[in-house]
C-alpha cells in the first residue's frame, strides 16, 4: 500500500500537474490531496467522457493530465479516447478504480470488474495495475508514462482495493439549508400515494429511500450514474395513466444534463422530477459538485419543463410535490439540503437482487394496465 501523499509525490516527480475525473470512494483522499496541493489543478468534470476530452485538451495545452474515474465510468470514455486522445496522439494517464476486481463488491460493479482489461485492451490503451509493494510503483509509473509520452498515447493504471492509503482530508463547507436528504425523501414519500412509481438515482438517495419506505413501486438504481431521469421518462412514457417521481441527484443530473432537454421537448405530463441538490458526490466522499453555480431549475425552466421551482424548506416541498400530483407537468423541483448524515444507509442488497427490484417494479407499473386489459 501506498499513501496518497506518496503517490501524489511520485506523479509530481514525472510532471503531472493536472487531475480531473468523476470522483470515486477509491480515490477520495487523492482528490483531497490534489485539491489542497498549490502545485497542481483538480477539476470535477460532469461524466467521465468529459474528464477525458478536458484531459485532451489540457495536454494540448501543455499541461500533463491525470484522469482518475471508477472503473463503471470506462463505458463513458470510449468515445473520447479511441476517437479523440488516441488518435490526435495525446498522452495521458488514467487511474483506474478495481471496483469488483479480484473482491466482492456490489452487483452493478461486477460486469465492469471482470471486463475492465479487457475493454482497455479493445481500446489499444497500455495498461497495468497498481502494485501492492510501494518500492514497485514509483517503477511501474515511470515505465508506463515513458511508453505514454513515446508512443503519444493514453496509458491506464488498475487501482486495486487497499492499494492506495489514507491521506490529506479538505474540509466539507456547511451548507445553510435545514433539511437533510433523508428529511427531504421522507416529505415526499409522505405527499405522494403508496403505489406511485419512484425512481431513485444511485448511491446514497437509493440507500435512504430503501430505508424511509421499501415498496415495489420504488425503482433503486444501483449503478448507471445519471441515468435516473431518462429512466424515468421511459416509464413515464410506458405507463402513462401513472404519475412517476424521479429522486435525482445533483451529480447524478448533472452528469448527463442533456437529458433535461430531451424530457423538456417531450414534455411528459405525468413526470415529477426532484433533485435532491447537497453540493456533493456524498458516495464517495463528499467532493464538490459544480451544483453551487448552477441553478438547475433554471437549466429545466430553459429546456421545457413546465413546472420549475427551487427551495430549501420542507413545507415548500410538501406543498409543491402536491401540487405537481394535481397538475400537468414536467415539472422540476430543485430541492437544496445539507450534508449532514446522521447514520450511513444499509445497502439495497441486504434484502433484493437487482432482478427482485426490477421483477417487482415492472410488475408494480404494469398491474393497473394489465387489470384493465383483462
């Protein structure tokens, strides 16, 4: 194993001075040490795609990019690296996460963790994983930048589980808002009735709203980061005698914000989309999010939906979740709240697969359909 200090340490010694990704749980206090490093830049890209192209970009600028992104996020990057860095010949290092990869690990994990060489291998991009001897990686990250700036190209490096330490913590800001993420799904479970289908975006939204209310009308996404809203307009548009609710996440909306438009231009009457905005990729460590510049009921009001509201207060929300309930939509509701947490979720998995939670949610939305047909 190797601190995170260490490995910043040996980067720097081969002139890394940029480091952008999707943050992940193996990374968090490589992020907090980039973050809290003068010498060098960190930039939260939206999706794992854009982390590559910024990546492109600042090396065609002169910096020496590092991409660090979950091993989930490499089917987000292939575009940009076998059609943009790989063949305008730019180098770059990708770390990347070992989620599933030689441990057990969380069903949405497991495809990528025994795929993950593979797909690099498909994508002609050199690579290696991480060493557990420290005296062996500062050898192994030579070795692969020299390959990277001889060749011109991406290479990647497969963090195992364990194999990066503690390090430096940045502070997490206090945000002004009273309620909490789980204060905020339990008011709109509360205004919304039992049997209404709800899609939870994936991480700890999905955990909290397992534990407020297990129904088989609630969809938790495990995985597939910023895709509940567009997985929500698809059961909107199926059963559309049906209200449907999206809990989104700030990371999660944004990192697939294209997905406002097409909801806007479709305008789906019966879809409530709520994003449950804490400034935060709360899963993996609490990192900032660009959440605190951006107005994403704004971004919705610009792009079609209907309805669009921003507020902080659980009476507020009560009240607007009812009256989207009432009224044609879409409608968005752009809902600010603190990062305090005061117990960590259990995991979904504890009681459902992920086939028991799509077997009974798909039941749960057919049901009324399939009584009236018969």
């Amino acid at each position: 194993m190797i601190g995170s200090a260490e490995l910043s340490n040996v980067l720097k010694a081969l002139d890394y001075d940029l480091y952008t990704g999707v943050p992940c749980s193996f990374f968090k206090t490589m992020i907090d040490t980039a973050i809290l490093d003068e010498d060098v830049a960190y930039i939260a890209a939206a999706n794992e795609g854009a982390a590559v192209a910024l990546a492109a970009g600042a090396e065609a600028g002169g910096r020496k990019p590092v991409v660090m992104v979950q091993n989930s996020g490499l089917g987000n990057m292939i575009n940009p690296l076998t059609s943009l860095a790989s063949i305008y010949r730019q180098p770059m290092l990708l770390l990347v996460s070992g989620r599933a990869y030689k441990v057990n690990d969380e069903p949405q994990h497991i495809i990528m963790g025994r795929q993950m060489h593979a797909m690099l291998d498909a994508c002609e991009i050199p690579h290696r994983d991480l060493p557990e001897e420290p005296a062996e990686i500062a050898t192994m990250l030579r070795e692969l930048t020299d390959i990277s700036r001889e060749q011109n190209t991406p290479v990647a490096v497969v963090v195992p589980k364990g194999t990066v330490g503690k390090g430096l913590s940045a502070e997490i800001p206090e945000l002004p808002h009273p309620m909490s993420r789980r204060d905020a799904i339990t008011a709109i479970i509360d205004s919304i009735p039992d049997g209404t289908p709800v899609v939870a975006t994936t991480g700890m939204t999905a955990r909290e709203l397992f534990e407020v209310d297990d129904q088989p009308a609630h969809f938790y996404m495990m995985g597939s980061m910023g895709h509940a809203a567009a997985f929500g307009f698809g059961v909107a548009i199926a059963a559309a005698d049906k209200k449907v609710v999206v809990l989104d996440g700030d990371g999660s909306a944004l990192m697939h914000l294209g997905t406002f438009s097409t909801v806007g231009h479709y305008a789906p009457a019966n879809l409530v989309h709520v994003v449950i905005d804490n400034e935060a990729y709360e899963s993996t460590g609490n990192q900032d999010t660009t959440s605190s510049t951006t107005d994403l009921s704004e971004v919705a009001r610009a792009c079609g939906y209907k309805v669009t509201r921003r507020f902080d207060d659980e009476t507020t929300l009560r009240t607007e979740v009812a009256a989207a309930l009432a009224s044609n939509g879409p409608t968005l509701l752009h809902v600010k709240v603190h990062r305090h947490v005061a117990n960590k979720p259990v995991r979904i998995t504890s009681r459902w697969t992920a086939a028991d939670i799509g077997r009974r949610f798909r039941d749960a939305c057919t049901s009324t359909n399939d009584s009236e047909a018969s």
